[in-house]
C-alpha cells in the first residue's frame, strides 16, 4: 500500500504548450492517503485517464512528480511500481485458464506452487470464480473476463495501489451494482489503496469513501459524497452531481443580497459582506433541486412561479417552474401534492449558494468551520 502524491504535475500532448488550454492536466498538487478507496469522477476528456496513466508509469508527465510514500517515482517504469491497473476492457490471455490467468503475476514473482495456490482460491473466492477456474478466457463472457482481470490486479500481496479506470462499461447493467458491491468489500478485507476511474456519479458514491471531481484537466473539488451534493465548491460540481443537478442563475448584486430580472434574493450579512470583495466576477446563484422548497399556497417570503412540466418518476417528482424569465427544477417525494398551474417556492438560505467565476462563495465564519 502507499500513499499516493502529485506534486506540482501538469501534462500536455503538445510539445510547445503556449497557455493553459494546451495542456490535458493542468498543475495541481493532489493527495491519495494509504488504504483509502478514491473515485476520480468526470466527464469523457476531462484528464482521467491520463492522470491515471502517470500514475502508472504509462505515461510521464511535462511538470511536476509523481510521489509513492514520498518517495519520486517518475523515473520508475511500470513494472517496478508495484501497480495493478484494471482497464476498461478485459485483458487476460485467452489461451490460458482462468487458474492460469489469475496464478500468472504471482508465478513471475516466483512464488512458491503452495502459495500461488492459495492465494488464486482466495481471490477467486471473493469474485465468485471458483465454477470458472478451470474453463478457458476465451469461452468466458465479458463480465467473466473483467472478473478475471480485476482478479489479476487483487492477487499480489505487494502492490502499492490498484487502479481502476471505467472497469464496469463492459459488463451488464444487472451485475454493476453487484460488482461494486463486491470492490467495496475486497476494499474493507484488505485495505489496499484503491483509485477508481468513472463518468458515473452513482459507481463514485457507491464505491469511493471520498471522490476527486475532475473538470478541465483540474480537480475541482475533493471530498465525501455527501460534501460534493449539499456543498459544491464549484458549479461544474453543482451540475454534474445530481439527478438533475443544480439550478444555476446569473444573478447581479442588489441591496442586500443578489437579482436576477425583477426576482430578489436576500443573503446574510457576512455573505454580502465576501460578495463585495468580488468585484466584477461573474456572479451565479445555486440551488438543488431536493431544496428547493414547494408551499402548498401563498407563503411569506415565497415566490409565485409557474408549473411548466411535471415528470413523474415513481419515489419521485421533478417538476419544472418559471421563476421570471428563469426555468428552475425542484424535486417533490411521491406523496407531495404537486400545485397546478402556480407555485409558490422559496430558497432556504442555508441551501443556497452563491458562486462568482464558477467558485463557491463562503462567508469567513463558513471557511474557519470547513
């Protein structure tokens, strides 16, 4: 196991990058600690994968270090860093047995026949392979395949981290929540430091204790599931996390608070007090869908809206208002009535975020409580 570092690391295909947009990673310092599970979460061309291929040794980057257990690692080539990478389709030899794939990377290392034996059925045991050992690769289905594989990384005792990039696009969606379930698992039985590539928010949260949100080459923010859906520090966090994601409004400063049309919104005083030091920064209201709060009537403080489309979900609404000239979204239980025609609606100050150039605004007592 190890921990994992970036320091000051920026990769650019280009070879005479002239600015930032020239470059697939941008510089960032980064820290995965020893035995965590970590979901690196975004977008197809977001970086991801070519993060996941420095750290690797597969590819080296333009600036910066790669550091396991602070020890530089750039200079090492993959064999010797002690990684399994699980891809996102299948690589096992098709020839050999399942036994045979799996026994491989401990027979290189030269290990002895009784411990290749144990450790093959150990593992085998965990993924539920046993019924398969003896059949050949070739004849094995897809998500049979990506079994024997992820297999193939979780078999060594001395690898410092396992990555995984996208490893469930292959298999059917039916044994997805299985199989995650199942990494979570071998996870908690044997600690080993795991990062985990995806453009699914729901793999992310079902398997990673804390996510790495990439946006642009950046990570744009690092936290818990939890932070990154009641507090986004960044509004591309606020849009790609969620089902839908979060309403975002241009807003202007006003007395008191901010406007978007002739719709005002009140903010505390030690917001309003950050908010003047933005100066001419592009100014965004936030707020989720699951927060956004549906009167039955007319209520002090709430906004008349318009109705303009219910989708019903089953557990839940989504029902679509006209808030001015603005479209918001607002998330209903099953047993909530929703209101015809007209809705009155409000903001619960505690929920709503203010973002200038895409970055969360927090009050001074906000930050020391972070």
């Amino acid at each position: 196991m190890a921990e994992i570092r970036l320091h000051n690391l920026a990769h650019s295909y280009s070879r005479t990058p002239t600015g930032p947009q020239d470059y697939a990673i941008r510089e960032m310092n980064h820290v995965w600690e020893q035995g965590g599970a970590y979901a690196l979460l975004g977008p197809s061309g977001c970086g991801k994968s070519t993060l996941l291929n420095i750290i690797s040794g597969l590819l080296k980057p333009s600036h910066g270090e790669v550091q396991f257990d602070a020890k530089a690692v750039n200079a090492l080539p993959p064999e010797q860093r002690n990684i399994a990478q699980v891809f996102q389709f299948p690589v096992v030899y098709d020839t050999m047995t399942v036994f045979d794939n799996l026994a491989f990377p401990l027979r290189n290392q030269g290990l002895a026949e009784a411990k290749v034996l144990s450790k093959v059925h150990e593992i085998a045991e965990v993924l539920d392979l046993h019924p398969l050992l003896h059949r050949k690769a070739r004849n094995l289905t897809a998500d049979e395949k990506q079994k024997v594989s992820m297999g193939r990384g979780l078999v060594r005792d001395d690898v410092s981290a396992i990555l995984f990039d996208e490893p469930l696009t292959v298999i059917d969606p039916h044994l997805k929540w299985k199989l995650r379930r199942k990494l979570k698992q071998i996870h908690e039985q044997f600690n080993i430091t795991m990062v985990y590539v995806t453009h699914d928010q729901l793999e992310a949260s079902t398997f990673a204790d804390k996510i790495a949100v990439m946006y642009g080459g950046q990570i744009v923010q690092f936290g818990t599931p939890r932070e990154l859906f009641e507090r986004p520090s960044h509004t591309f966090v606020g849009y790609f996390i969620g089902s839908p994601g979060m309403n975002l409004i241009e807003v202007e400063r006003c007395p008191g608070g901010v406007r978007f049309g002739a719709i005002e919104l009140p903010l505390a005083d030690a917001l309003n007090r950050r908010l003047a030091e933005c100066g001419g920064q592009r100014l965004q209201a936030g707020i989720r869908p699951e927060f956004v709060h549906v009167w039955e009537g007319p209520y002090e403080g709430a906004l008349r809206s318009e109705v303009v489309h219910v989708e019903d979900l089953g557990t839940y609404k989504i029902v679509t208002l006209r808030l001015g000239e603005q479209l918001l979204k607002a998330r209903l239980q099953e047993d909530q009535q929703v209101p015809h025609k007209q809705a009155y609606i409000s903001f619960p100050a505690q929920w709503l975020m203010l973002y200038a150039d895409d970055v969360l605004v927090e009050s001074a007592q906000a930050e020391e409580q972070a």
